[in-house]
C-alpha cells in the first residue's frame, strides 16, 4: 500500500483490542459465595486522623466437595472527614488470578454501631488481546498483528455493604455484623488489637452464605468461610 508522505518520515500507530471488563472476571471458581475482607473497626477514628492497612486474607469451603483457595491481598486507606464519618479507598490484589480491584468506601455511624458500603468499579486483570501495529514507513504502510495476553483496565459494578456493632476498650475492639456483596451475604467477625506506637493487628473472619437475590449470571451454591490478619499503621496528620 502507497501513501504520499515526505521522505525520512517514520510513524508507529498502535490499536489495542480487548474483550470489555465482565463481572464474571472477579468472581471465585465454582460458583461460590465470595466477599473482600474490608477490615473495618467500629471504634470511632478521632478528628484529622487516619489509617493504612495491609491484609493476607484467604478463602475455604465448609462443604467437603467445595474448594476454594483464593489467597488474596486487601489493602486501604481511610480518613476521618467530618464527625462520625470517615472515607477511604481501598482494594484487592488476587495475584493467582490474576487481578486488581479499586474502589472507595464510605463509613458512617458512632460506635457501638456503624455502616459502611464500598463500590469498586476498576479492574485490572489479563486478557486475551489482539493488537494491531500500524507502521507508515516513507511511502509504505505496514500492518502487523499480534495476539496474546494483556494487561486490561475494565470498569466492573461490584459492590459490598456492612452493618456493624462493636464493643470493647480503645486498644481492644471485638466487633461483628452482617456483610453482603452481589454473590453472597452472611455473619462477620472481628477483632482489633491497638499498641502505643499507633500500630495495630487487626483480624477479621466471615461466613458466606448464597444471597436471597437472584443472580442473572451464576447460580451461588454452598457455603464459604473467609479469614484475614492485617497490619494497620494509625495517623494523627495534624499532630504538633
């Protein structure tokens, strides 16, 4: 193919295709209950204060014919914005997946109670891909094709909500409540151990069971029991 172009001039255009972000991506294996473990405490976080956190949280069948190990790895950040409210953004790593969930969460309440829901509309995940290369070469154009597995960005409607009750001294907290996510809902568990130097390990446990809803995608059978340990690092920004 023959196009007018002056000599000396070299262009590279390059076009990506992939399959479009699907729900199904960041849904466990065998149609199973699934949640994130959000490790949120319910003792209030004091004004202009905040926290990070780091997890290694992991997933088993309670039924002896279901089996699920998605080992993954939740991560956050969140900050107290106004009295009673906090606001974080928060993830997941599933490096054996493999893939990246991004989101933001909003805390509301004063304990003994608090609610908090979570939307996480980015992934991140490998796809299969095809990509073209187009290459304008002085007065030639050359067409190259390569198919193979990509890193792909896709936007997702996964959601998690959180109803929770807490009790307990400031530097140990026992909570618990009720989780739901679009393919599961169940009990929740908890407890927060904080030291002098604004650190603390938190854990965090809980029973996934099928949601009443109906899922249009995959029917959601048995039953999950999810467990984490994590690493939270308090703090005080304004401190003098």
């Amino acid at each position: 193919m023959k196009i007018s172009s002056k000599v000396g001039l070299i262009s590279i255009f390059i076009i990506v295709i992939s399959n479009s972000c699907n729900k199904q991506t960041i849904l466990p294996p065998h149609e199973l209950p699934f949640a994130f473990n959000q490790n949120i405490m319910v003792e209030d976080m004091e004004p202009k204060t905040s926290e990070a956190g780091f997890s290694i949280a992991g997933n088993q069948g309670i039924n002896s014919n279901l089996t699920l190990n998605l080992f993954n790895f939740p991560f956050w950040y969140r900050k107290n914005v106004l009295k009673y409210v906090d606001f974080g953004v928060s993830g997941i790593i599933a490096p054996f997946e493999p893939f990246v969930s991004l989101g933001s969460e909003l805390i509301i309440g004063k304990k003994p109670i608090k609610i908090a829901a979570g939307i996480y509309p980015i992934l991140v995940t490998t796809q299969d891909m095809e990509a073209v290369i187009i290459i304008r070469k002085l007065r030639r154009v050359i067409i190259k094709r390569w198919i193979g597995t990509g890193i792909a960005i896709g936007v997702c409607d996964w959601w998690q909500t959180n109803l929770l009750f807490g009790a307990g001294p400031e530097h140990f907290n026992v909570y618990g409540g009720i989780r739901t996510s679009p393919l599961a809902i169940g009990p929740l568990f908890g407890l927060n151990l904080n030291f002098k130097d604004e650190w603390a390990i938190r854990s965090e446990g809980a029973l996934l069971l099928a949601p009443p809803w109906e899922n249009q995608e995959v029917e959601v059978k048995g039953t999950i029991f999810s467990l984490g340990i994590s690493l939270v690092k308090k703090f005080n920004e304004f401190e003098e």
